[in-house]
C-alpha cells in the first residue's frame, strides 16, 4: 500500500485535462490524485489559443475566471491575410470576433500553456487535490477495480481507485495499458511554432492566419507584446525548421508581402523554443475500458491546424465529470452519451481540418486559384469557411454538412 491516502479518482497526466477534471472533481470533495511525470511545465509547443466554443467549456468547468485573472487575452479581430487577397481588402473585410455575443460566445482567449497547467495545478492542490510530481513507470491494471501502480520518490506504490483517467497526451501509456486502439490518418504537413515577445506595433487584439509562397501562417497575440507564431509547411521539407538557427528562421519566413506590419512580428524576439510536429488526426472509438476513461489527447487529437486541441479537452473533461456527478456507479455504461458525442465530433472535426488544409496548406498556382473563389463564395456564406466553423464548434452546422463530399468538391473546385 501507499503511504499516500488511496483516492477515489486517479487521473494520470496533470497537464490541461487532467488538472481541469481533477480542480472539477475537488469541488465536489471527490477524492483525487494527479500523477504527473514531469517535475516543471515547460514550453513544448502546444496550444495557447481557446476557441470560443472551448472558452464556453472553461466557464461551464468554473475555470474561466482563472484564466481571465491570470492573464488570459481576448483577441477580439481577425484579419485574412494571405495570397489569396490584396492588404486593403483583407483589412475592410476583417472579423470582429466579439460579434459571437450573438451566438453565445466570447472571443478567442490566448494563454500560455506551461502557465495554464501551473493555475490549474495550483489551484487543484488549493481545493484538496494531491498532485504527485516526478512520476514514472505508470502501470494501469483495468477492470472494474482497477489498480494504478506508479514509481515516486525512489519507492513504488499502488492505488486501487474506483476510476482511473487516461489524460497522459497523444503518446498516452494509459490508453496503450488498457488496450484501446487508436486510429490515425496519414500526417499530411509539417508545423513549427514558437513563442515571440517584443513584438512593437502589432496590435494584440488582432490574430491573422493565411497563406504565402510554401507556407500558412498564424499569429496568435497573448498582450504585453508576445505572440504564439505558428508555420505550417510541406513535409518535403522535413528539415526546414531543424537545427541550430531554427529560431532566426522561423521569424523570417514572417517577412511576409500579403501581410503589411509582419515586419514587426519577425523583429521579434525567440521567448521559447522552435519545435515542429506533424499535423494529423488521430481518434480512438471507445475512450473506455473497464475502470478507465480517456480524456484530452489521450483520446486522440485533432489537427493542430484550427487548434481545437485545448476545447476538445476542455469538453472532454467537462462531460466526464458531469456523467461522473449524474451517476454515482461509473461504470463504462454512464459514460456512454461522451463515447457518442466524442466519436461524432472528432468525425466532424477531421472534416474541418481537412478542409482547412486543402485551402490553405497546399500551395501553387491551383491552390491559390482554389482559394481565390472559395474567398468570394465564403463572403456570401460565411458558414462555409472553416474557420469560422472552428471557431463556434462542432454543432454549428447540421450534421449532413459534415459531409467528405465537401471535401471532394473543394478539391475538385
Ligand atoms: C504545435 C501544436 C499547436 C497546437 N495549437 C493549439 C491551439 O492553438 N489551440 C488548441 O486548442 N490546441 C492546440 N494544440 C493542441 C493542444 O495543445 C492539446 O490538444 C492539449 O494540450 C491537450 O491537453 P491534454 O491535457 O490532453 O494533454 P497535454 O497538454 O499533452 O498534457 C498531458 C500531461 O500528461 C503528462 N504525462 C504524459 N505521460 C505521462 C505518464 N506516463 N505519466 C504521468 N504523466 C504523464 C505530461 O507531462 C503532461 O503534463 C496544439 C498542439 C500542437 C502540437
């Protein structure tokens, strides 16, 4: 046995999902352990911009007032860039991305990452959560008692909990340990980011996202002159953000001629590192096994591309504790209702990705030709672009839209 109190809920992974359940549960007074490997959160490149829809989800977990006093930034304009339309117009066309107040929503919240797992971990120790850091060789035994054992402080221990949450990230040892299959769809670009400060004469209400020459661009401003910078590039060009300078030239693949003031964004100054990932789906169709649920990347990802990333696992986390609340018994069968939603908006999710990254991350004259007519079809319908579907959620449009014919018609287009 432990010499740690042997805790109802173990949640394994203390990053965004499982910290935000974890806070949850404890408001509730249900006994919960984190076990965390790490013993410091640092940057890795992850994501730090909250859709609206997933800003909804933080004020439906509690968290939004956290995040808000800590430093969480409203970006309040969108401006298309790219090469797909002329500066003026881009501008006159630009987004006010406080207009979602109609649907219900806040605009897009910008907050770092490493400092959005340190308040939610803070703030589950402060409501009776015990965090344990530094710890390795995680094995989860499923069943309907289910049985967690872990290395801390040169010892082994073990809990047998009621329930154990998988919310340990895409390369998820709890998701392997209880065997549940993960799918996965071919990565389809590569992309870097890093994040920037002193960042002088960008306006931090304004993020931008488009496409030039090789690459598609976003910018993210967090205030106070810093900006999450992201690239996404061909994967034929594997080394392009590798090595030494990766830094120096990650800022100047911002030297753009579509966007006026990017001369500002590539003065600025590395406040982290320049890291690249592939961009691809990846989902499993039952996050369940017997005494286990899966939360967050745990369950699969979504294409970095329209960072859903963070409101996918702020979902995630709200539904399981809801179901967690309705029904004492936590057996996999209450969980039924997230395994369907779940399964549902991942599909819809790939679609959107996917169409994002036929208009704005493939490149040459076609692709350009692609997106100069999409642009005037969007102006009449804005439902259309993806973007804007990225922006309020899964649901915004009736489920026959989530369709691959879409897709094909866009390629073809
Ligand atoms: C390049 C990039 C850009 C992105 N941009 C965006 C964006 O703009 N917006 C957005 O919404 N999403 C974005 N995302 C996605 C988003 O970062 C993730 O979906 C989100 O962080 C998932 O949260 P999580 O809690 O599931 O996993 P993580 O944040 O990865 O946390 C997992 C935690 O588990 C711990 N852990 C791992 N293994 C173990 C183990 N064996 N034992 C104990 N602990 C363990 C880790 O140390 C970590 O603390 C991006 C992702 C990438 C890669």
């Amino acid at each position: 046995m432990s010499a740690f109190r042997n805790p109802e809920v173990v949640i394994v992974g203390g990053g965004i999902g499982g910290s935000a359940l974890a806070l949850s549960l404890a408001h509730v007074e249900i006994a919960t352990t984190i076990l965390e490997k790490s013993t410091l959160h640092v940057d890795r490149v992850r994501g730090e911009w909250i859709s609206p829809w997933g800003v909804a989800e933080t004020e439906r977990l509690g968290i939004y007032d956290l995040l808000r006093q800590a430093g969480g930034h409203h970006v309040t304009k969108h401006v298309g860039y790219g090469d797909d339309v002329d500066a003026a117009t881009a501008i006159s066309e630009a987004q006010d991305l406080t207009m979602f107040a109609n649907a219900g929503f806040k605009p897009p919240l910008c907050i770092g990452h490493p400092h959005s797992c340190d308040l939610l971990n803070a703030a589950a120790v402060q409501n009776g959560v015990e965090l344990l850091r530094d710890v390795n060789e995680v094995q989860v035994i499923p069943g309907a008692s289910p049985k967690v054992l872990f290395h801390h402080d040169g010892r082994e221990h073990h809990f047998t909990p009621r329930l154990v949450i998988g919310a340990d990230g895409r390369n998820s040892i709890v998701r392997r340990q209880a065997g549940i299959q993960l799918h996965r769809d071919p990565t389809h670009h590569l992309m870097a980011g890093m994040l920037v400060d002193e960042i002088e004469g960008w306006p931090d209400s304004v993020q931008t996202l488009g496409t030039e020459g090789d690459i598609n661009f976003l910018v993210f401003p967090q205030s106070r002159k810093r900006a999450r910078l992201y690239v996404c590039y061909s994967i034929d060009q594997k080394r392009r953000f590798a090595g030494a300078d990766n830094q120096a030239r990650l800022l100047d693949a911002f030297r753009l001629l579509c966007v006026p003031d990017s001369r500002y964004i590539a003065n600025g100054v590395p406040a982290g590192p320049c890291n690249s990932y592939g961009n691809e789906d990846t989902w499993t169709d039952t996050p369940l096994a017997p005494g286990v649920v899966l939360i967050g990347d745990a369950a699969g990802h979504n294409d970095p591309i329209i960072g859903q990333g963070l409101s996918i696992t702020y979902r995630d986390a709200r539904m399981v504790r809801d179901l967690m609340l309705e029904n004492r018994e936590w057996t996999p069968a209450i969980f039924a209702p997230y395994v369907e939603e779940r399964r549902e908006r991942m599909r819809r999710l790939r679609l959107v990705a996917t169409m994002f990254s036929v208009l704005y991350v493939e490149f040459g004259t076609r692709a350009r030709e692609r997106r100069i007519k999409y642009r005037e079809e969007r102006m009449k319908n804005p439902a259309l672009d993806p973007a804007v579907a990225a922006m309020l959620g899964p649901e915004i449009l009736p489920s026959e839209a989530y369709n691959e014919e879409v897709i094909e018609r866009l390629r073809a287009a």
